[in-house]
C-alpha cells in the first residue's frame, strides 16, 4: 500500500463495533425521506488502469531521474491530463448499515485519513464526510482511473470488506457530477428526510476539521467551501427545511402549534407505543426540543432502547397499567399503538384533573388506526384530539410543497455549480501565470547582471538599487497586461473562454511547458509532503 510505502503514519486503527455503536448514538437517524431528484444513472464505475509507475520514486538525488522518467514513460498520457475531483461512497441510499459502519471513520481520525489518502501516488487532495448514513470520500486526483482504484484498494485494506464487496455498494461520480453530488448533499436534496438540516453542518464541520491540515488544499477546500454556500442559500431561498414530511412529525409539529406558547419546555409530554411510529414520534420530539417525557409501553425492553440513543432526554417508562394515571399528569398526549380497541373512552377522558389555565384543554393527537381515542372523546370541553386523518392533508401538501421547494433548489444549485466549475477552471492559469512571472524574471535579472558588469565595479549601492527598481519597473508593466487577461477573480467581466484562450496563446508564445512543470511541482510536493 502506498501509504505505508511512503513512511507516513501506521494505517487508521479502524473503529471497533462499540467506537462505531457510539458513533451512530452521536448522530440523528431519519426513516421516512425522498427518492433521489437526480438520476443515479451517473454513478457509473470505473475501469481502472494498470500498475502505477511512481510507486519505485524516493526521495532526494533520485527525484530529477523520476521525474524524467515520468515524462518518457507511458504514464505521459496522464501527465497531460487535467487533475480530476472525484467522489467515492457509500450511503443509505447505496448500502446496508451492516457495511457503511465498517468504513465509518471517527471524526477524530479525519485529518490522519486525508495524510493516508494523499500519501497514495495519484491523490493531490482529499477530504472524509463520513455520517450515520453516509461515507464518502471526495479526492482530487493526478490520473482518474488509477486514484479510484488506489483509493477503493485503501477503503477495503482499512475496513476488511472486500473491493467485490464495496463495488456492489459505492458509488462513483467525476468533476462535475462529484460537485453536483456534494451541492445536493448540503443541500439536504440527497437526505432521508428532504431538506434536513444535520447535513449541512456536517459539511461545515469537514471544512473546521479540515482547515491546516495537509491534503485538504485549494480545490477539495474550495469545494466544500463552495457547498455550504449552496446549502445555506437553498434553505433560505426556498425555506425547504420547514415543515413536516412524515405522519410523526406532522403530529409532533401539529401540536406545537396548538400549544399556547410554540415549545415543549413547558408541556407535560405522554407518548403511548414504542413500537416504530411511537420510536419516529420521540425523535421528531427531541428534534423540536422536548428534553423530558413519559412513554408508557407493554414492556421496558423498547423503551430502554430509545433512552440509550438519546441519554441527554429524560424518558420515564410506565407499564400499559399506569396509563391512565400517567395521562392524568399530561398535557400532550400521543397516541400510537396497534391496539384493535380504544384506549381512551370519554368516561376516561372526563375522570382525568384538568390542566393547567394557560393550557387550557388535554391535547390529544392519536395516529393510530384503529384509533386509540374514542372519537366522541372530543364532544369534551376539556380535550381536544386530532387523529390520523387530521394530518394526511398537512402531511400531502406538505411533501408536495417540499417537492417544489427541491425544483426549485435544484436551479438554485445549477447557478452554483456553474460558479464553481468556472472558479475551478480559472485555477488552470494560475501555473501559466506563475511561469509567466518566473520567465519575465530570469529575463531581467540576466540584464541586469549584464549591464551591472558592463558598467565595472565602482558603481555605488545607490545606482545598483536605481537600475533594479528601473528593471522591476519595466517588467512589471510590460505584465500587467497580459496578467489582467490571465486572471478570473471577478474584478474583470470577462469570459472564462477568453481567458482560457488568453492562457494557452503565452503558453504556446513563450513556450511555457504549463503540463509538465506542473506535473513536477505535483511530485515534488509529494516528495515533500511524504519526507515530513
């Protein structure tokens, strides 16, 4: 493995089943989202291409031999390719949590995952986004086909599953599509739940962790940079994260509203099930802020449960026999089990105490069908209930709603991705412009040297000084010219087109050799970083 060849680090002593239990507590679960927007014909795989020819390359006098050797060998026709951004991963969309947790990586060995991957010959940058429901690894590589290959070879060494076993699993996606994939992912576009808000500082936290940390570098950098303005623009310009998209959270949301003050800090919480929607209806619960409740239940077993995935909630458990003297102590109470018959009738209803004034009356939502609350339960002053059929059209016009707010994102993220790859492409001339500089400066100081032993030795300090601020003088306009033309940072309305042209008429007129110098400065890089 490359990375090990190269002196870097021991590989990532890869989470055990309790680091990666722990994980998974750490991180919201959504059962009930979107199908994906953009087609998944994209994520088409890879060939990959044959041995690696900078694998033998070391370090020191040997380095200048390499590099000729790089550009006689075969590996010159991807010396002339341009660097590619590419996304490797697996998600909850791809692959079964029994195989996204093997390749999880904690948070705290993030910045030793980017050494090891930009340790492998052909990754120039990379960065990890790795979450319950997803894994991915964004890179951008000196020669597309042989980075993929080195990298899904680094995921299986680390993780034990087999290459035949994540090609079934992972997806893959180029350029352009990479950067789509991540816009829609800080978007929220690409979550179980549409328009969720977790991911976004996900990625916020990619670019906190990633910051100073070698290999995440101008491009994977900018990327990410770039995706968190689409995620905090797509959710204010289309409000996509509010709202409910599932029974249990329209029930939840519902009955913030009907609360005289739109919080749960001050309601007496009663959740009876805790069976899959009474688990959905905790969660969304917790999510708008409920810190205590009660949940009565046939046995504590899912209970127990539900309070290790969220320890910081104070979650009572009470036997089905204590229901009713639990909901003499409630304000909300959530109905959602699978009993057959009501469990509560009117006459129970009116025996419980009243609430408190500023409430004013017993909330019930029941989402259970059958129902669990009697309907005539709401011909009482003292209660009010919502069933199941209460939130269908809220839920209906909701999800339709999110769906036009996710047409609406996807523009959003098209203007953004055209930003973005006309930035990437501007970063094309920086090595022109570099060169450029460098060619113009031998250039002068040998005139100056001429002219300094033209004039003999008895010139003075003073009119050294005059005739190299005279020489720096005359360069520095002559470029400025050619340097305006060269440059994309938005000062000029410029085309990039024009620009790209502008780049490859001074490279041919001055015979730069832009590919190969920057494929030098690429190894020599490596060499460097790997030699630390």
């Amino acid at each position: 493995m490359a990375a090990a060849a190269s002196g870097f680090a021991a590989p990532l002593p890869w989470p055990n089943n309790a680091e990666r239990t722990t994980a998974a507590k750490s991180c919201s679960h959504f059962q009930i989202g979107p199908s994906r927007i953009r087609a998944p014909a994209l994520k088409t795989r890879c060939e990959v291409a044959s041995q690696n020819p900078l694998q033998a390359v070391t370090i020191g006098s040997r380095s200048s031999s390499a590099l000729e050797l790089l550009k006689t060998s075969s590996a010159d026709r991807y010396t002339k390719e341009k660097s590619s951004i590419a996304v490797i991963g697996l998600n909850v969309h791809t692959a079964p949590v029994e195989i996204r947790e093997k390749l999880a990586i904690p948070e705290a060995q993030w910045s030793q995952a980017i050494g090891e991957l930009c340790a492998l010959n052909h990754i120039e940058e990379a960065a990890v986004l790795s979450t319950c429901n997803r894994m991915e690894i964004y890179v951008v590589a000196l020669s597309q086909n042989r980075g993929v290959k080195e990298v899904i070879e680094w995921m299986s060494k680390l993780s034990g599953v087999p290459v035949s076993e994540l090609s079934k699993h992972r997806f893959l996606l180029f350029n352009k599509d990479a950067t789509q994939h991540l816009f829609e992912v800080a978007a929220g576009l690409d979550s179980l739940v549409l328009g969720e808000g977790q991911i976004l500082a996900q990625v916020k936290h990619v670019v906190k962790v990633g910051q100073g940390v070698p290999g995440f570098d101008r491009k994977i950098s900018g990327l990410f940079k770039h995706a968190i303005t689409v995620g905090k623009r797509v959710r204010t310009e289309t409000k996509i994260a509010s709202g409910s998209v599932s029974v249990s959270s329209a029930a939840v949301e519902l009955a913030l509203m009907k609360l005289p003050e739109p919080s749960y800090a001050m309601a007496r919480v009663l959740v009876i099930g805790a069976g899959k929607m009474g688990k959905l209806v905790i969660k969304h619960l917790v999510a708008k802020g409920c810190r205590d409740m009660v949940v009565v239940n046939r046995s504590e077993e899912r209970v127990a449960a539900i309070r290790e995935e969220f320890k910081d909630v104070e979650i009572i458990y009470k036997p089905l026999s204590d229901m009713q003297a639990s909901a003499s102590e409630a304000d909300v109470i959530f109905t959602c089990t699978a009993s057959e018959t009501s469990l509560f009738l009117k006459e129970h209803v009116q025996m419980l105490p009243s609430v408190s004034p500023e409430l004013g009356k017993r909330l019930f939502v029941d989402i259970s069908v059958p129902r669990n609350v009697a309907p005539c339960v709401s011909d009482l002053a003292t209660a009010s209930v919502y069933n199941v059929d209460d939130l269908k059209e809220v839920v209906a016009a909701n999800k339709e709603d999110r769906l036009q707010k996710a047409m609406e994102a996807l523009t959003i993220i098209t203007d953004e991705l055209n930003k973005f790859e006309a930035w990437k492409d501007s970063l094309e001339t920086v090595p022109t412009i570099k060169k450029f500089r460098a060619y113009a400066e031998r250039i002068r100081a040998s005139e100056v040297d001429k002219c300094l032993s033209k004039m003999g030795g008895d010139i003075s300090k003073k009119q050294q000084k005059a005739i190299y601020d005279l020489s720096m003088g005359i360069v520095n306009k002559l470029l400025h010219g050619p340097m305006q033309h060269l440059r994309c940072d938005g000062s000029e309305n410029r085309p990039l087109t024009e620009i790209l042209e502008n780049m490859n008429a001074i490279n041919r007129m001055f015979d730069l050799e832009t590919d190969i110098s920057m494929l030098e400065e690429k190894i020599r890089a490596k060499m460097e970083r790997s030699q630390k």
